[in-house]
C-alpha cells in the first residue's frame, strides 16, 4: 500500500473506485504489523476496525458518508473506546475495558473515522519520552535509537511511519507538541475546553486537552472541527461556537499578521545552534512575506517550568487517588489486609515516574506546604495568563522553536528526571495559560532529525492558528 499524506488523496481514490475503505484498514494493519518494533500500537482493533470499513464503504456507495470517511485513526492509549481496551500504559489498568467511549471518539465515529487501534503513551501520560510506559519503549521511526518524544510518543510515530493517517494524542504541558516536534509531523493543542475531556483519563484536569496529530494542517484543522465544541458530559467544555476550520483556512490566502517572538527562547543556552537559526531564517522569511516579526521582552521563562510541576503533580496526586486496589485497578495478590493492599496495589501498580509525581504532588499540597508551593504556583499561573493576554492584546501570534533541541537517545535522560522535565521549557506556557498552540515541522538538525516550529495563539483563535501554520508549511516546502 502507497503511504498517504492528506485525506483527500484517500477520499479521491476511494470515489474513483481505486480504493476501499476495506482495502486501506488492511494495508494499515499489515504495515502496522511490518513496523512493530517501534512499538507505537499496544493493540489494533482488527475486527472492530474491518467491519466499520465495510460499513464506510456502504455510505460511499449510497453516497450518504461523513466527513472523515476514509480517515483512520489511532488514539492514544488514555481515550476510551467502548467494548475496547485502555490502560493508560499502566500495569494499574491492564487488561481494562472501557463501558463507553470518550466524546471525541463519538464525534470521530459520527462522521465515519475509523479506529485502528490504541497507541502507546507514557504512563498516565506522565513523561517526555515515551520510556515509561509498562509496556516498552515507542522507537523514533526516523531513527529507532532515539526517542520520540511523549507523552504521546505511540501517537506521533504511528503518524510519522504512516501506521495510519491521523492519531489522537493528550496535551499536558507538551505532550502532543513536542512528539510532534520529534516526529517531524503536525501537532496541535486546542484552547482549553474547545474539545471535551470527557473519557480521557485524567492526569491534571485544568491541563489536559486531547488534539489531533496529522501529515498536514488541512487535515489537524477538519479533525479539530470534528472533535470541538460543548458537551454537556464536561462541564469545563466551552460552549463557544465552532468555527469551520477546515473551510476558513481555504479563504485567508494573503492576510498578514503581527508575531512576536521571545527573545529568552531564541536566547536561551540549552537551545541547539542549528534549531536557533533555523528558526531566525524562518523570522526573517515571514518579514519578507509582509508579517511583522518583532522581539518581546518575557522573563518568565525560568518560572513556568516550575509552577506547571508544582500545580500538575497536585491535581495529579488528587486524580490518581482512585486507584488504591479497592475502588479501581490493579489488586496486589500479595496483601493480607486493608492497608497491605493499598500499599502494594500502587507500589506494584504504578511505575516510578507515577510513584514520583504522585509524592511530589501530595507534598505540595500537605498541610504544611500548601501555601509555599501549591498557592503561590497559582499566582504566579495568573499572572503568566495576564502577562501572555497583554502580549495577545497587541500581537496575533507567539513564535518560538517547539523544543530546544531534537529527539534524544533513548536512555540518555532517564536517570535525570529535572533535564527531562526541561524538556517543556518552550511548551508548557500554552498549558498554564490555557491557550492553543501548535508545532509543526520546520527542518532537520545535522544528525538527520526532524524539530517543529511553536506558534501559540490567544484563547479560541484556532482558526488563525491553522491559517498561518499551513501558510508557513506551504513555504517551506
């Protein structure tokens, strides 16, 4: 099977008779099964997935199909999927099965996706790599030594390695930017409450926003207008109308805008030489196209890091108290008694990375230090909004490279859990200040790896985001 880039090269193939949704969910499932070592899927869902082909291709044939007919989707291993398993890439859930599925999955189902299978994640998605899942390492298909970023990594190669056209990651502090980043593919985190929670397991519920990874900006824009919009299952949902991404970024051909760009970033002395003038160039580019590019003073950056730290690991803390072995997961077989099988079912159950942030969390939030860390953490998130709502009251756009660097090698952070939290210098600021942003491929560093571009933009303006991302990936083709 060709590797497809865009759904429109599917949707053209499959109305001139030259393709079946049928034949393409096979050609998946047989480069799936080709590429397993880089352990991106955990699970496919072979017979689930064949039989909604079937059914797509009768919708096509009576020429009642949705939207996404023909578009096959992975999801990451923390969106539920009725009658299918999830777990989160923990030993805590294995084995699960969900009872219902997450509203995005709904919504993808609606307009005739289809769902290939569950990708692996760090677990709970608590991590920058994709090294802590229960279940192994995810490999960068662009060179299997290195990672592929997380904690959506399995989400990002299945993309990447063309395993299927669009994964669905969940975006913390990074965790589908940065991959994306690592993967050379497009990645985007909506404005918080633009696409519902409901049926993501939960890391730090005033973070977490699920969005789509895909080849193209045509294809993150129609997924994303799938996915959006109120649900009354989540009550942090916005209600806020949907625009028509998909349509809209077809119509903006020479508007121009105003962007700013952090001088810390670009100054910044972890930032890899080769990544610095890479994104100079594109500044200088989008000068001559008739943007306006201006520097911006925003020193803050030493800070957010920690604050997002402090204020994840708290509702972290709170959001994974549920599984103790009694209410949810994992049952250690080794304990005698109550508070033997509280203790051993999360020892056992959970993995050191887990185990850390959960400490970490239950710290800051004790008695003791709660208003040293956790109350303070939350000032300084307010005054990081206001100070980004000032620059988006002058500005339509943030610039920044999407990470400091590209991949790593596996193993090469793993003993040092702060260099690998730095790994969110640039991507965490989105996530605090509740605002989208996206990352898209911007070039390779010497040693053949791919590093995105970040744009950020103010809360619900997807739409200019989309816009100026496809531009830019027009250009630098």
């Amino acid at each position: 099977m060709k590797e497809y880039t865009s759904l429109s090269e599917i949707q053209t193939e499959l109305l001139s008779g030259d393709l079946s949704c049928e034949q393409l969910v096979k050609g998946y499932l047989s480069r799936i099964s080709e590429r397993k070592n880089l352990n991106a899927f955990l699970e496919t869902f072979d017979q689930s997935a064949i039989e909604r082909a079937k059914e797509v291709d009768s919708k096509i044939t009576a020429k009642t199909a949705g939207k996404l007919a023909g578009m096959v989707i992975g999801i990451k291993d923390n969106i539920v999927y009725k009658g299918h398993k999830v777990s989160a890439s923990s030993k805590m859930l294995e084995n699960f099965e969900s009872l219902f599925s997450a509203t995005v999955v709904e919504k993808l189902l609606e307009e005739d996706a289809i769902i290939i299978g569950r990708l692996n994640c760090d677990e709970f998605a608590m991590g920058s790599s994709t090294e802590n899942s229960a279940f192994g390492v995810t490999h960068n298909a662009e060179n299997e030594a290195f990672v592929p970023g997380g904690s959506s990594g399995g989400s990002a190669v299945a993309v990447q390695a063309g395993l299927c056209l669009v994964a669905l990651g969940s975006d913390t502090g990074g965790s589908i930017r940065q991959p994306a980043s690592y993967c050379g593919v497009v990645g985007i985190k909506p404005t918080y409450g633009r696409v519902s929670r409901n049926g993501l397991i939960a890391f730090a519920s005033s973070f977490d926003q699920i969005g789509p990874f895909t080849k193209s900006v045509d294809d993150a824009a129609l997924v994303l207008e799938v996915i959006s919009g109120h649900d009354k299952m989540d009550s942090t949902s916005s209600s806020k109308a949907v625009p028509s991404y998909s349509q809209s970024i077809q119509e903006k051909e020479n508007k121009k805008y105003k962007i700013a760009y952090i001088k810390d970033c670009l100054q910044h002395q972890g930032l890899n030489e080769e990544v610095r003038q890479t994104v100079n160039n594109e500044i200088e580019r989008l000068k001559k196209e008739g943007h306006i590019v201006e520097p911006i003073s925003f020193p803050f950056l030493d800070y957010m890091v920690p604050t997002y730290y402090v204020l994840t690991t708290a509702e972290a803390s709170s959001n994974l108290a549920r599984y103790d072995g009694v209410h949810f997961g994992y049952r250690s077989p080794n304990a005698s008694n109550l508070e033997e099988t509280y203790v051993y079912s999360r020892s056992e159950g959970f993995g050191a990375e887990v185990k850390r942030r959960i400490m970490l969390g239950t710290y800051v939030l004790s008695a003791g230090y709660y208003d040293a860390y956790y109350a303070k953490a939350q000032k300084v998130r307010r005054i990081l909004r206001d100070k980004t709502k000032a620059i988006f009251a002058e500005f339509d756009f943030i610039l920044s490279p999407t990470t400091t660097n590209s991949a790593f090698k596996i193993g090469e952070k793993s003993d040092d859990p702060i260099e690998m939290y730095l790994e969110d210098i640039f991507t965490v600021q989105a996530n605090l200040v509740g605002m989208p942003a996206i990352s898209i491929p911007i070039g390779k560093t010497s040693n053949n790896m791919p590093f995105g571009l970040q744009l950020m933009a103010d809360a619900f303006e997807e739409e200019k985001l989309l816009d100026i991302s496809k531009k830019i990936m027009n250009s630098t083709k």
